[in-house]
C-alpha cells in the first residue's frame, strides 16, 4: 500500500473559465445563460429523452427553470458551469463538479445536460475533458461518474471516456418515484496522463476533419 503520510488534501474547485478548442466552460450565471439555456434544453429540436434520468425536469414552464438554475448557480456543491459554443456564442449545455471532497481528494462530474447540438459532437466530449483536467490539476486523486443503471447512454458514455467500471449500487436511490440502482465508474490520477493524451489526441486538428473523427477516442487512448 502506498504512503499518503504527507497527504493534506486539495482545494474546492474555483475556476470561473476553463477554455477549450471547440468550447469554453463558464460558471453558471443565470443572468447571462437563462435564456440561452432555455433554448437549447426546452427549445424547438431538443432531445426528448434529455431529462428521463435526471432527478429533475423536463420543465414546460420557464419560471421553474429560472428558479432551477438559480439555485444551481447559489450552490458551490454542485459547482456548475455553463457550455459555450466558441463559434457561436451559444449556450449549448450544462454540466457539474460535485461530490466534493477535497480533504480526501474524491470529485465527480455530474449532471451532466446537453442540448441536442453538443449530442454525438467533440463538444461534449471536451466539457468533460477540461473538468477531468481541472479536477486533477487541483489535485485531486479519483474522479468518479455515477448514472442510473438502466441509462444505457451514460453507461456508454463513462466507458468511451475512460472510466472504469466498478459495480451497481442495488436500490441505492428513489428518483421520481422510481427505483434507481446506481452504475458507479472512477478514474484515478494515475491513469490520468495517459486518459489525457488519448483526448487531446482525439481533440486535435490532426483528428477532428471536416466535421468528423480520424480515430474513435479509446484508439487514440489505446495508442498512448
């Protein structure tokens, strides 16, 4: 077992932009997002199956989604941030640091909601890079992914990033007045550099042409 004797844990997440190629992360605002939030995750062409296993939504009424987001941007357990499409300007999703605990250096991303233009494109993939990045930047030594066991998209999702399977939490939650059993993934730091160079690997100009990929992301990682 490895020494951790000069362990003193890491600090909460702070950062209020993390740039990328395709997007920028900022802190939740929702006087600046709202509206651009709204359109994209209730607007004409949004995914109907966005909200079938979040603990929330969908919402058909823009005061609750106000009030939603409000409270979401109040709190710093879950630290969120908004999608920014860098060659739009839109705001295309949201998406979470939470679980925090940095006196044991365990974070998760979480909450994770995407308009349908980020669906299947590099931009989801990069929001989820650029917080895995800044999670171990700060220190932190597990990064953990956790979805309702029957979401069969998270699930896949979690493995493509390169996450690790770890076992499902049987009866763990009740979301919606329904059972949920919980598929928990982690990623630790020292699989990070090479989980790392698979990304900006798979992110690069030399992969990403004409609107498509040279090479699917766990070849990029397997190459490493």
């Amino acid at each position: 077992m490895s020494s951790l004797a000069d362990w003193k844990g890491v600090p909460a997440p702070s950062a209020q932009v993390l740039e990328g190629r395709f997007i920028r992360l900022e802190k939740l605002d929702p006087a600046r997002h709202a509206d651009g939030l709204w359109q994209a995750l209730e607007g004409p062409g949004a995914d109907p199956k966005l909200w079938d296993y979040l603990p929330y939504g969908p919402f058909k009424d823009r005061g609750a989604f106000d009030a939603w987001l409000d409270n979401h941007a109040a709190n710093v357990d879950p630290y969120f941030f908004s999608v920014i499409d860098r060659a739009s300007g839109e705001v295309q999703g949201i998406l979470s640091l939470m679980s925090i605990v940095p006196a044991q250096g365990r974070i998760e991303i979480g909450h994770v909601t995407f308009g349908a233009p980020m669906q299947r494109s590099p931009k989801s993939t990069e929001a989820v890079y650029l917080l895995a990045k800044e999670s171990f930047a700060l220190g932190y030594r597990r990064l953990e992914w956790k979805c309702n066991n029957g979401n069969a998209r998270s699930k896949y999702a979690a493995e493509r990033l390169g996450f690790t399977f770890e076992g499902v939490f049987r009866q763990h939650m009740v979301v919606k007045g329904q059972n949920r059993d919980t598929a928990w993934y982690s990623m630790l730091d020292s699989e990070w550099p090479a989980i790392k160079a698979g990304f900006e690997q798979w992110l690069s100009e030399d992969n990403q042409r004409d609107g498509g990929q040279v090479r699917g992301l766990a070849q990029c990682r397997s190459d490493r």
